[in-house]
C-alpha cells in the first residue's frame, strides 16, 4: 500500500478517536480507565515502534501495525455510543 494513504488514513482514525474520547469526557462518560488506556496506548506505541524498527520494519510496517490498533479503538469506542 502507498506510504501517504497509509499515513493519511492513520491520521483520520486517530482524529476520529480524539474526537470520540473528548466528547466522552465532554459529556461526563469518560472513565478513569479510559484515561488510563490513552496513556498507557501512547507509552506503549513508542515502545513497539522502535521493536518494529529494530528487527528492520520500516515506517510501512509501522504505519499499518498503528492502523490496525487505532481502527479497533474505533470500533471499540463506536459500540460504546
């Protein structure tokens, strides 16, 4: 798949889960694990970045591993609604 619309695509889900989470916490739904989880996902994102990195996965890799995470926290936060 094409660089850009890997990282383009990227880019709007995590946008939507941005928006999801904030309108969570807007309206008072947001829960403490759900806080949690955001951080934790963020620590945890670097850390398997330079995993994929390091055994000689390139951006590709990375892009399309983060893109499968970000589309279940979609899914995920959707069936919440």
């Amino acid at each position: 798949m094409l660089f850009w619309f890997s990282a383009l695509t990227l880019m709007a889900d995590a946008l939507e889960v941005m928006d999801m989470r904030l309108r969570q916490m807007a309206v008072g739904n947001g829960t403490s694990d759900e806080m949690f989880l955001m951080v934790t996902e963020k620590l945890d994102a670097a850390s398997e970045a330079g995993s994929i990195f390091m055994r000689g996965g390139d951006c590709g890799h990375v892009l399309d591993h983060y893109r499968k995470i970000v589309a279940a926290n979609v899914e995920r936060l959707s069936a919440g609604r």
